[in-house]
C-alpha cells in the first residue's frame, strides 16, 4: 500500500468518526428543538433554507433518498407548519416546497446551536486553524460534487 493509499485511508476514517459524532450531536439538538421531528428532516429544512423552493421529486434526488422517505417528511413538516406548497411558476400544474418563517427560524435556531458545539470544540484551536480548516472542508465539499 502506497504512502497516498494509506493517508487517504486515514482521512476516511477520521470524516467517518467525525460524520458519527456530528449526527449524533445533530440527532439530540433536533430533538432539543422539536420532539416530533426527525433529525434528518433538518437537511431537508437547510436545503430549502440555503437553496429555495425546490420540487420534492428533485430534492429526493438531491439527497440521494427515497421518494417515500422525503415525502413522509415533507407531510410531517408541512403539518408542523415548517414549510408549504406553492405553484411552480414554471408549470402551474406542479407543486414547490417552500419554507416558512417557522421553518427558516428553526433552521437557524438548529445552526446555531452547532455553531456553539463547533465553538466549544475549537475554543482552544488557534484562529489561523480553524481558518484552514473551514477553507479546507470547503474545497473538499467541492470536490466531492464534482463526482
């Protein structure tokens, strides 16, 4: 195994802990905001919030999840007064998730709350650090997206 293989090995297992640790952290603070909404229903909620209004079909796409799956969520939200339907000025037969206030709000309570975690994490992290690092997660992020 090459120097290159192992390394990539590592950094594979250090984002799987870190991707566990950060689902968990975000499993428990959705709970902390809302009981009765799935933890994964945040991703769709930040992806409305970040991106617009978007159609369900697309945004399970997106995500790489089932149909079903996205729209059991998107019922669960929509009761819960999180996002809401609105007519695709592209085709008024179809339909475009949207977010609400309520929603958005909730996103930002939710980030928030992570950015504290992440803060406290780092706290003894120099500036410059974590500089790299946010600069670095980005350019990884970009690069998986190109695949």
């Amino acid at each position: 195994m090459s120097d290159r293989q192992q390394v990539h090995e590592q950094l594979e297992a250090e984002l799987a802990f870190l991707w566990r640790r950060v689902r968990r952290l975000s499993i428990d603070l959705a709970r902390q905001v809302d009981e009765g909404l799935e933890a994964a229903a945040y991703g769709l909620l930040g992806l409305l919030a970040d991106g617009g209004d978007v159609r369900a079909a697309d945004l399970a796409e997106r995500l790489g999840l089932d149909k079903s799956t996205v729209s059991r969520q998107v019922t669960q939200m929509e009761s819960l007064g999180l996002i809401q339907r609105v007519p695709d000025p592209q085709d008024g037969r179809a339909r475009l998730l949207h977010i609400t206030d309520a929603g958005r709000a909730r996103v930002q309570q939710l980030r928030r709350a992570r950015g504290r975690w992440f803060g406290e994490a780092l706290e003894d992290w120099p500036d410059a650090d974590v500089d790299i690092l946010a600069v670095l997660l980005k350019r990884l992020n970009q690069s998986l997206a190109q695949e």
